[in-house]
C-alpha cells in the first residue's frame, strides 16, 4: 500500500512507563489517484495516547465522505505498551480534479496535533490513469441529455461521457413543442453494472410549465447497455409531458437512490496496504451511500398552436390521426335509429380529439352521443377514440349515413389537418305498418316525432344547444333558497349533544323495566296487588248492590271483602272463614274492639243472607259506615 | 334540479320567542297571580311579532326580488357570451345572499365558460355539498376535467357511496338508525314477555338492533371521509408550481392545475401547504386555493 505518512511529533514512542511518553499523529489516503466515482480511504492515526478527540474532516468540493469509523489498538511489546487510534473515512470522488485534504487537528490529552494536507488526484472516465493508478470507468457525476435513443434503448452513442455510479436522462423528442401536446418521453436512470441500488422510485420532474403523465402500477422498463466501456442497468421510467403555457422552460428530473459501491479498492491491493480498511470493517460491498441524481435540464422551447390556418371547429387534438367511420345497421326502416360510429386512431391528445359535432338538420335527428378512449400504451398517448352516436333518418331517400370531420394539429408538420370520413352506404325502407313517414306530410323535418312512431320514442331526448356547444349543462333559471354561514350539522352547536337524549331514555325505559320485572316476580308484592285488585272489585259489587238497594247482596259482597282481608293473615281461604275463625285469625294481640266488631259484623251477614227473609235496604245504612271502618281497619298494613 | 333541505335561521326565531312565554305558562311551580302578567308578556310579543312581521317579511321579498333580478341579469349576461361578467355577478349574488345549488351551479357555468377552470370547479364541488348527487353538477365536473386535462375524482364504490349523502345526508342518517336502534332496545324491553308469543315480532326486534348500530358504524365512516372531503381544497389559477417553502422565491417543482384537488396540511403567513392528488407536496399561496368546505355567505354580522 502506498500511503503518506507524516511524523508530527518525533519519533516512535519509546518509555519505561506502561504507555508512550509522546503522541504522534500521521494521516494517510490510500490510493493517491483514482477514478471518478471510485473510492479512496482516508485513515488519521495517533499513537501514544489512550484518548483523543476525534478530527473532524472539513468538506470538500467534489469527495464525498462516507461515515467516520473508529478503532483503538494496544500492543506489548517486551513490556512496553503502546496504544494507537484510528480513524477512517472512504472518499467517493465525484469528479475528477487535483483535491488537498486539508489538515486536521486533533487534542490528545491536551496537545493539539495536526495532520499535513494530503493530495488525491481523480481522472476522468476513459482517461488513461496515471502510473500507479487503476484503470477503469467511472465517475460519479451524472448528466442528462437530450434526444439519444428512446426507451429500452440498449446503445449509447460513441464517445458519450458515461456516468460514474449512477446517472439520470431525459429523453424526449428533439424538436419544439406545442402547448397542449402529449409528448411521449422516459426518464433512463443508469447505474453502473455491480452497484447494488435499492428503494428506485419514480425520478421528480421539475418544470412549472408542464403536466406529466406516468402510468399506474406500473413497473419500469429494465435493460442493460454498455457506456464508455462500461456495463450500466438502465431502468426506464415512461412518461409523457405536456406544455401548458408558451415560451422557453428548463425541465429538470432528480432522483434519490441509495447505492451500495462495490469495493474497488480489493482489485488494487498492494505491498503497503493497511488491512485496517479491510473489509472486515466497512462490508463485503462497501458503504451504502445515498446519492442524489440530477438529469441534466432540457431547455425546451414551446409554441403556441398557429391561429394561421386554424379551423373554427378545432377542438384541441394535437398529434397524428386516421379516421374512420361505420354505420349500422345499414338496412333501416325511416325513422329507425342507426348507430353511428367514428373511430379516431393516431398518437397524440386523445382526449381532445373530437368529431365536428352534427346537427340535426332536414335529413337526420341526432342523438346526443357517447365516447371512450382505448390506449394502446401506458401513458393513454396512443390508441384510438370511439364515438357513437345514435342518428335516425328522416327521408327516405337518402342514400349514405353522414359524413364526419376532424381537426387536429399535426406538431411535426406543423399544420392543421381535416379529416373526413368516408360516405357509408345505408338502405331506407318505408316504415312498416302504414305508419306516415316523417317528412311525407305528417311530421315535419326535424321536428320530434310522435311517441311510438317508428320506436324513436325509447330514444334520448335530442341535444339542447346549450348542452352541445360546451357539454355543460344548462344554467339554473330558479336561484333556489340561500343557506348562509352552512356547516356540516355534525359540527353545529348541539348537534351531538342532543344524541345524548334516545339514550338516557332507553337506559332509563331499561332500568324501569327491570324494576317492573324484580316487582312482578317478588310473592308479596303479588299477594298485596291481589289483594287490591279483590277489594277493589268487593267495593264495586256493594257500591252496586247499595245502589240497587238490595241488602242481601251488599251483605254478601261486604262478607266477602271481610274475609279477603283476613284470610292472608292465616293463610287461608278466604271463604272458608265464619266468624270465629276471622276473630282467630287476627291474632292474640288483636284490638278487642275489631274482634267484637267482626263478630257482630259476621251475625249480621250471616242473618241477611241465611235467614230467608229479605233484608231491609235501610240495613245497608245501618251498617255500611262501621263495614267501611272495619275494612279499613283490617285493610290497613301490618 | 333537486333541491337541498336547507335550513333558515333567520326565520325560526320568531316562532322560538313566542314558544317561551306559552312555555311558562304552563308551569305549575308559578302561582295563578302571575297569570296576567305572562298573559301580558304574551300580549305583547304578539303584537311586536304582528307589527314586525309584514315588515320583515316585506324586507325578505324585496331582497328576494333584488335576487331574482340580479340572477335574472347574471344568466342574461351568461347566454350572451358575457361569460366573465356572469361569473362576477354570479359570484356577487353568492357572497350577498349566501349559496344555493342553483348560483353555484350557473357560478360554476359563466366560470368555465369564461375560462376560469379553478373556480368553476370550485363552485360545483361546493354545491355538491348543499345537493349531493347532483347529476347535472357531476357531469359538469366529468366534462370539464376532461377538457381541462385534470385528474379524475375518486369513482370507486365507497367513494360514490359517500358522496351520494353527502356529510349533512350521512349526519341524518346516522342519527335517525341511533335512535331507532335505541327505541328498539327500549321496545323489546318494555314489551317484556309479552313478545313471546309473537315469535315474528320478537324476530324483527332483534334483528333491528343490530341493523340500526350496524347503520350508525357506517354513517360514522361515511361521515368521516365526507368531512375529509369537505377540507380538501381546489387550486385557482394558473400561478406556477408547488414551492418548497412558504416564500415568493422558494424553488418551484411540480406545476399544479387550475382546479386540481389538494389536500391542505396546514398554513403560514399566506401560505398554504398542499398535498395533490399524485401525493406531491409544496405551498401555495393560500389565495390560491379555496377550501370545499367553505360556502362562500355573508358575514354573520351582516357586513
């Protein structure tokens, strides 16, 4: 290897002590010339120090450093230990010229040391390598060009510069553009056979005056061609631009790649190398290194289409173009529609090109009509453009389907061209059925024919003029009800809020439910409502027999409300109760008054419904304020 | 032309200051001493709804019949060819009045007509949003973005999906299957038991449960991106490319279209930072782009 080395501070380090007395500090490159776009090492040693400030290494016009590494070693020898530290950088030339590396410092310990500059000398691709050098191709510059050979092109022109690591070209057609035009194009990024690349993606156009198509989901073309003796992968990016405004433009491409050099060093090594650039620590391949790849601008000059020549019904098609035409079906009744198809086919605008628009006249009704592009090329600038359009005739004399015309502007003849088709043979026949045919007296020319006539009645409403001259439809004649200050509802005030309200009622619907359910399951609470229910039901039968002034059903239905206010205190049946029994069933503790009431309550009854004889009704009010007051004695909770 | 349920303020107000009183009237926490005094109060809120009224209502149809007038001499101007000075007065009648379908739509017509592809883009997106659906709207935006070379809009099926509704349709939506799910819940659980013996019934409770919530969760996604819609913004004007910073000397990249969709990602003195369509990313100036989402109105203090 060879190497330039610089003693700054004298001598080797020598001491009885453990390390060396003095720091010394030396850089050298390695090799001293080299290729464009190839690689040298930079190493920064010191020795006879066990700690130092690491150098930083100035920027310099034209390397590219990669990042710094580090290594500290420590040797025996006979006792005496010595330490170095070292630090290292590979260079990626990326032109050639004579470079200094200028001197770094370093402070070990306090002693700042400084490196002697150091020179390194790149040549050019192709230019024959001084002594000592190794050959090669390369050089990390890139440039674009203009012209040259078009996509998937695997040739690059004798005596073309070729590009170091990676490269990047945009190719389009070498002539003056027009505004509006498609211009079918690529993008070549060349990278340089043994460069490992990853994440390429789409390069950036930059150019204010243009719009650029790409296709979608579409992988670039790949291919590999020899430049300057060297072998490159060209990826092909196809795109199209199209000018928008006049004048002269620059259109640039960029393009980020991170790029894993192959090591070039390996197929140099000589005598002085140092085995501490080895591979062994930067990689089998080398440094990943991310590299920006500039095309070089096209200066492009873009025209305005002439007015000189241009056609009044010129709808904007700019390219090269056919035109054809077919009718079918070709035999019809009159009034019957025929479908009428234009086919436009060529390279260029596609979705300008447009038919001169029919008009209903004497001899035809139009219909509007419908369109579709088929491309044939990712990039929609090649293809055809299918018209169809459904035309009814209204005499019976005619003997071909309309003529159809189409304007475009030819970019490389610069000239406007009109197309016509060819007259397509069609037959008329009579309408069936005796129907009278449009434009034999019963229908006047072009005026809408009667529903069911001749089935034009399933056709689309003819085109209105608004409609037909810019596609749009027609201006509103109501101008319909403001809305001031609008936003979406989700965003007015209270509008959420008010959500709130279905849930607190269904939580609160659910909770009551449940309460309903515990009610209607708990035997208590069901006995009470029972109870309820029948005392309701006795208060009516002696609310109805007072009122029917018949006593001996109003003492059956009070005795009956007695014993049903009772009997769940024994838990008997309730009409198993005589009197005796209810006295019973109040209970030791029982007021000794409503036991004396009960049993004459119960004689009472049971001489209103045993006895025989008929009661007297003034019973009823003998008894029914001491009936209430016992039951609501013995209706009253325990 | 379909219409939009649109909502008037303006004009619920009134019937809100007249509900107030009757409102109190029928608390009973209030004692009957008060009545006269809320009969009053009631009296008198009649009579200045009475007096002001005719005349509100007066001041309402002749600003409706200046309207009509000048919508009138806007579509006049439009069909003679005076395309430019259509818009212009289109967009006066919008920024005096507030947005209807109807003046975005003929706003949207003079502009194109008048070359102005951003604000006729501009103005048919926004009465999308007041009438979703529009089909002579939509085939305007198809036909102009094909003549003008702009990218197409999103026609998978979510996307049609959502702008069917629109961000106001999917809210109604959204809520109306809330609370139906929520009824339903509050159905089946007050009717209890007494849905057993209707086995069809109980059915149709339960399966409407899910259904509704299963509505809820898809309105709230539709609402989402209709509202990621509404922020989106339309470039006006052919004023160069996107820049890599918010300055006039910034490095310009790629060119962005008159009417192209944008993204908005956020602002800075004047600038605006976008997003288009193919995901390139660069400032505007913010006079450059108008948001969706903003229906042009007069201000709320009238000015």
């Amino acid at each position: 290897m060879l190497a330039i080395a610089v003693a700054v501070a004298g001598g080797a380090a020598r001491s009885g002590s453990a390390l060396a007395a003095e720091a010394s500090i030396r850089a050298e490159i390695s090799p001293r010339e080299i290729l464009a776009g190839e690689t040298a090492r930079l190493v920064v040693r010191i020795t006879g120090t066990r700690s130092a400030s690491p150098p930083s290494l100035p920027p310099i016009d034209g390397l590219e450093p990669g990042a710094r590494s580090q290594q500290t070693s420590f040797n025996i020898v006979n006792g005496s230990m010595s330490s170095e530290i070292a630090w290292s950088w590979s260079l990626l030339a990326m032109r050639p010229g004579d470079f200094v590396i200028p001197p770094m410092q370093v402070d070990a310990g306090g002693t700042t040391l400084t490196t002697e500059p150091l020179s390194l000398r790149v040549v050019a691709a192709g230019q024959p390598p001084s002594s000592g050098a190794a050959g090669g191709a390369g050089g990390a510059a890139s440039a674009g060009s203009r012209g040259g050979p078009g996509p998937g092109s695997a040739t690059v022109p004798a005596g073309e510069e070729p590009p170091a690591v990676a490269s990047l070209e945009i190719r389009i057609p070498d002539r003056e553009l027009f505004v509006g035009e498609s211009v079918p194009g690529s993008l070549v990024l060349a990278i340089r056979e043994g460069v490992r690349v990853s994440d390429v993606e789409q390069p950036q156009l930059v150019g204010d005056a243009f719009t650029v198509t790409r296709p979608n989901d579409r992988q670039p073309d790949q291919t590999t061609a020899t430049i300057g003796g060297r072998n490159y992968h060209l990826v092909i990016f196809p795109i199209a631009i199209s000018p928008i405004r006049p004048g002269v433009h620059d259109l640039a491409a960029s393009e980020v790649i991170h790029a894993v050099l192959p090591r070039e060093r390996d197929r140099r090594r000589g005598p002085d190398d140092d085995p501490f650039s080895d591979s062994f620590f930067s990689g089998f391949f080398g440094e990943p290194r991310k590299l920006d790849v500039k095309a070089r601008p096209l200066v492009l000059r873009v025209l305005p289409l002439p007015a000189e020549g241009r056609p009044a019904d010129f709808s904007g098609a700019i390219g090269r173009f056919t035109i054809e035409a077919t009718a079918t079906p070709a035999s019809v009744a009159l009034g019957d529609p025929i479908t009428q198809r234009v086919i436009v086919r060529g390279e260029g605008n596609l979705d300008r090109v447009e038919p001169v628009p029919l008009a209903s006249d004497a001899d035809w009704k139009v219909y509007p009509g419908t369109s579709r592009v088929e491309t044939t090329d990712p990039l929609g600038v090649r293809g055809a453009k299918v018209f169809e359009q459904a035309i009814v005739p209204q005499r019976a004399d005619l003997a071909t389907a309309p003529t159809r015309r189409f304007n475009y502007f030819d970019p490389a003849e610069r000239r406007y061209v009109s197309l016509e088709t060819q007259p397509v043979a069609i037959a008329i026949a009579p309408p069936t059925g005796g129907a009278a045919a449009p434009g034999a007296g019963s229908t006047a020319p072009g005026a809408p024919a009667a529903p069911g006539a001749a089935g034009v009645d399933a056709a689309p409403a003819p085109e209105t003029d608004t409609r037909s001259r810019d596609e749009l439809a027609p201006n509103a004649i109501d101008p319909g009800e403001p809305v001031r200050d609008w936003k979406p509802l989700v965003r007015r005030p209270g509008w959420l809020a008010w959500h709130l309200a279905p849930l607190v009622l269904a939580l609160a619907g659910l909770g009551w439910a449940r309460h309903a359910r515990r009610r209607d399951a708990d035997p208590a609470l069901r006995i009470e409502r029972e109870a309820r229910r029948l005392a309701e039901q006795r208060d009516d039968e002696m609310a109805r027999a007072r009122s029917a002034g018949d006593a001996g059903a109003w003492f059956s239905a009070a005795r009956r409300a007695v014993q049903e206010a009772i009997a769940p205190r024994r838990g008997a049946a309730a009409t198993s109760l005589g009197a005796d029994a209810a006295v019973a069933a109040l209970g030791d503790g029982r007021d000794l008054r409503l036991g004396d009431e009960v049993r004459a309550f119960f004689a009472a009854a049971d001489a209103a419904s045993y006895a025989g004889t008929r009661t007297d009704p003034a019973a009823i009010a003998t008894w029914e304020s001491r009936v209430d007051a016992l039951l609501r004695d013995l209706r009253r909770p325990a | 032309m379909r219409r939009a349920r649109l909502e008037r303020p303006d004009r619920r107000a009134p019937r809100a200051l007249l509900a107030a009183p009757l409102a109190t009237r029928r608390d009973p926490a209030r004692g009957e001493s008060s009545a006269f005094a809320r009969l009053a109060v009631v009296a008198a809120i009649a009579t200045l709804a009475a007096c002001s009224s005719p005349a509100a209502r007066a001041a309402d149809s002749a600003n409706a019949g200046a309207e009509g007038d000048a919508f009138t001499r806007a579509n006049a101007a439009d069909a003679a060819g005076r395309s430019a000075e259509a818009a212009d007065a289109f967009a006066a009648i919008v920024r005096d009045r507030g947005s209807s379908p109807e003046v975005l739509l003929n706003l949207g017509n003079a502009s194109a007509r008048a070359g102005r592809t951003g604000e006729a883009i501009l103005a048919w997106e926004r009465a999308l949003v007041l009438d979703p659906g529009n089909a002579e709207v939509s085939a305007n935006l198809r036909a102009l973005r094909r003549r003008a070379n702009l990218p197409e809009a999103p026609d998978d099926a979510w996307s049609r999906l959502v702008a069917r509704f629109g961000a106001d349709g999917w809210a109604r939506i959204g809520s109306g299957a809330w609370i139906a799910g929520w009824l339903c819940l509050l159905a089946a659980a007050l009717a209890g038991d007494r849905l057993s013996g209707r086995p069809t019934l109980r059915r149709l409770v339960r399966l409407s449960l899910p259904a509704a919530f299963a509505i809820v969760a898809l309105a709230i996604l539709a609402e989402r991106s209709a509202l990621a819609d509404l922020e989106r913004a339309v470039v006006l004007g052919d004023g160069g490319g996107l820049r890599s910073a918010p300055f006039a000397s910034a490095t310009q990249g790629q060119a962005v279209l008159a009417g192209e969709i944008v993204v908005p990602e956020r602002t800075h003195e004047g600038w605006i930072l976008v997003t288009t369509a193919a995901g390139k990313s660069g400032w505007i100036e913010s006079s450059r782009a108008g948001r969706i989402g903003e229906l042009p109105g007069p201000s709320p203090s009238g000015d």
